[in-house]
C-alpha cells in the first residue's frame, strides 16, 4: 500500500482538514469536494462581495440550468475544442443529446437572443455565480485547486462598439478593488493570439480586439506583459495575474472580448438607423473558479483568514459553569449575532488555556473570556488574532468592542 502523502504545513488540503472547511468522500467521487459549514461562508462571502463589485456596476443576476442540448455547444464552438471534457447526460425520455454544463457563456447568449434589441437598451450586463462541470483528467485532480465541479463568477456584457472601451475599464476597476481588498498584488497580461491553428474569427477581427484591449490598458496605465498564444479561443484577453505572499503567480481574474460568440449565434441589435448590426460580448470573471481561488487563498493567509471573511469571527469562553456567567456569556453572544456577527459559545468544561489554544489552532480573529470580574464590570479585554493588530490594554464596554468589530467586518477593513 502506499504511503500517505506528507503534505506541507501550509498546504490548502492540510488547513482544510485543521480548519474544518472541506471534506472529500469516495462515495462522492474524485474532484467534487464538498464544502463544510465553515468553508460554506468563504465560499458565500466571496460571491456576495464578487456580485456586490458587479452589481455596483450595473449587472443583473440570471440564472441557467445545468444542463444542454449538446447544440449550444456545437454552434458555440465549445464543442469541437472542449468535447472531451463535457460530461455526457443521457434522457431516458427523449433522444436529446445532452451535457453538464461547463460554462455559461453560451447560455446567456440565448437569454440575449430571446427578444429584439435596441441600440438604446445596450449594454446588457449578465451575471451569475453558477457552477459548472468540466471531466478532468483523474491524475490532476488536487484538493480544492483542481476540481470537477467548479463554481464561477461569470459575468457577461453585450454592447455597442463605442460601449467596449469604458465596459472594459469598470471591469478591469471591480478586479483591481477585489485584489486590493482581498490583499494580494497583481500583475497584468495582455493574452494575444499566435500564428497558430485553433482560433475563431478572421484575423480581420482578432487584429481589431486585441487593438482595442492594448489600447484599454494603456489608457488605465496598466504596467502589461503581452503572452502570445494565451488567448481564449476566442478573442483576446486581459489576464490578472495574483501574487500570494510566497511570491507565487496564479492567473485568477480575467476580462476578454469576444467578436465571435456573437457572430456565430447571430445576435443582433438594431442601431439608430433602423438597420441590423452585431454587438460584441465580454466575458469576465473576478474570482474565477471559486474552489481554485480559495485553494490559494488559505495558502496565501495560511488559514488566518481577514475579520469579514472569518468563519467564526469571535469566541467567547466561559471561565467556569456558574449560571450566572453563563448567561451573561450567551447574551453576549445573541447580541453580536444581531449585529450580523458569526459568534461561537465555548462552554465546555475544558480549562480556560485549553479553551484558548483551542482558539488559536481554529485561528478565531477575536475571542473574549467571561468570568466574575466581567460579570461585575461588564467589560472585557477581547484576545485578538496576532496578525490583527495588538491586545487592548484596558478592559472596554461590550457594546463598543462588539460595535467596533462589526463595523470592521462590514466595511471589509483590513
């Protein structure tokens, strides 16, 4: 039998296990991890703040099935590029043939397509946080960094010509907030075609998106690198490269433009003359795949994850069983959860240290010990996560600590 794989401290797979926010099962199968309560908010938290960056934008939410006719694929071009990684579906009631879904893009073509356009309405602003399932080679499977079933933040835009320039600008704005945030450099990439086979579209076209993106980044002073043959099959890229705090570089983000999706479904629009004309896609994604985003990013905060992202944001401990300090400790934590804070009890019979490391092994941000002295005073001095800033030296009012860590968890403050 072979030996298990030693896997390094710091390695997504081994803090998921510490931190309780992943688990995988055979029953299950390779490459569908699943998430626990815990890894459940990282991966809510993320979405809600990756749509909160697009909706502020414009973009609305949509929904499509997870599966298709296997004909969406075929007039998209998906299909004789990326067959071999569809999963097939079967009916049993009708002959379609059909696929789980890989991605999203052509379906939100056929939301665009299912009516007229004005020039007027343009630009259409989609958005869904869907997941998509793609038949990874079984070999490359990883933990959370390479999966079958993958969660996208997928957004797409369809627009005029004369709407690209300032539709690619907000967007590459929502990206360059997110990682700023999220706290991890980025670099950029304009992500060309090369001379070879494989691409779709006239090299007319290629020739006029990849102006018009090299032209975007220079007007948003983007310090660019251009990578020949890193272009969607499609169209041209702007490439977000994350930098973690290991110096390693990982492809996240990504904003392309697209004249061929369009062309191929004959979506349309009808300009202020009256006459038919073509709009031009855009496809996004912020965090991309979300279980390859956090795959990296429990590395990056090796599971010292920000206040607003935490989990568990505060712990409070009972330094004994007394009634009365007990329900002291469960008002507390009543009132923080009203105030939108993810709070935990500890009151075990465990020692007040064993309680503590308990805290630190889960790398809870703040925690609180109540015991008489707080009883009496109705203050506490809140233990705080180290990389967080220092130990308040005086005790302070509940409201007020429970007040200020709310604000912080708001405001996404670092």
């Amino acid at each position: 039998m072979d030996e298990p794989q030693k896997l390094d401290d710091n390695d997504h797979r081994k803090l998921g296990q510490e931190l309780d926010l992943f688990v995988t099962s055979e029953l299950v199968g390779s490459g569908l991890p699943m998430l626990t309560q815990r890894g459940t908010v990282l991966r809510e938290q993320l979405m809600a703040y990756s749509n909160e960056l697009r909706e502020r934008r414009g973009f609305s939410k949509v929904w499509t099935p997870h599966i298709t006719k296997t004909d969406l694929y075929k007039t998209s071009g998906h299909w004789d590029k990326f067959g071999a990684e569809l999963f097939l579906v079967k009916s049993q009631e009708t002959k379609d043939q059909l696929v789980l879904k890989p991605m999203n893009c052509p379906h939100h073509t056929q939301i665009y397509a299912s009516r007229p356009r004005s020039y007027r309405e343009l630009p259409f602003k989609y958005l869904e946080t869907a997941t998509v399932y793609r038949d990874e080679k079984s070999g490359e499977l990883q933990g959370l960094a390479r999966v079958r079933s993958i969660s996208m933040d997928d957004s797409h835009v369809f627009c005029r010509p004369d709407q690209i320039e300032n539709s690619v600008k907000e967007l590459i704005e929502a990206a360059q907030e997110t990682y700023e945030t999220i706290g991890m450099g980025l670099k950029f990439r304009l992500s060309f075609r090369d001379k070879g086979k494989g691409y779709l579209g006239s090299s007319e076209l290629w020739d006029k998106a990849q102006k018009i993106m090299e032209q975007v980044a220079k007007a948003e002073k983007l310090a660019y690198s251009v990578a020949p043959g890193d272009a969607a099959f499609y169209g041209p890229k702007i490439d977000f490269i994350a930098i973690d705090v290991l110096g390693r570089e990982w492809q996240l983000a990504t904003v392309q433009l697209d004249f061929v999706q369009p062309e191929r479904f004959k979506l349309s629009y009808i300009d202020e003359k009256g006459h038919e004309q073509r709009p031009v896609m855009i496809h996004c994604a912020l965090l991309g795949s979300i279980e390859r985003f956090l795959a990296i990013y429990i590395e990056h905060t090796s599971g010292k994850f920000p206040l607003w992202l935490a989990p568990e944001q505060l712990r409070i401990m009972t330094l004994n069983d007394e009634e009365s300090i007990l329900k002291m400790a469960k008002n507390v934590v009543e009132s923080a959860k009203q105030l939108g804070i993810r709070a935990e009890l500890d009151d075990s019979n465990e020692s007040v240290g064993k309680k503590i490391r308990n805290v630190e092994v889960m790398k809870v941000p703040y925690a609180v010990v109540i015991g008489q002295k707080e009883l009496d005073s109705k203050k506490i001095v809140p233990r705080v996560r180290s990389d967080l800033g220092k130990q308040p030296a005086q005790a302070m009012a509940i409201d007020d600590f429970l007040a200020k860590i709310a604000e912080q968890a708001s405001s996404r403050s670092k």
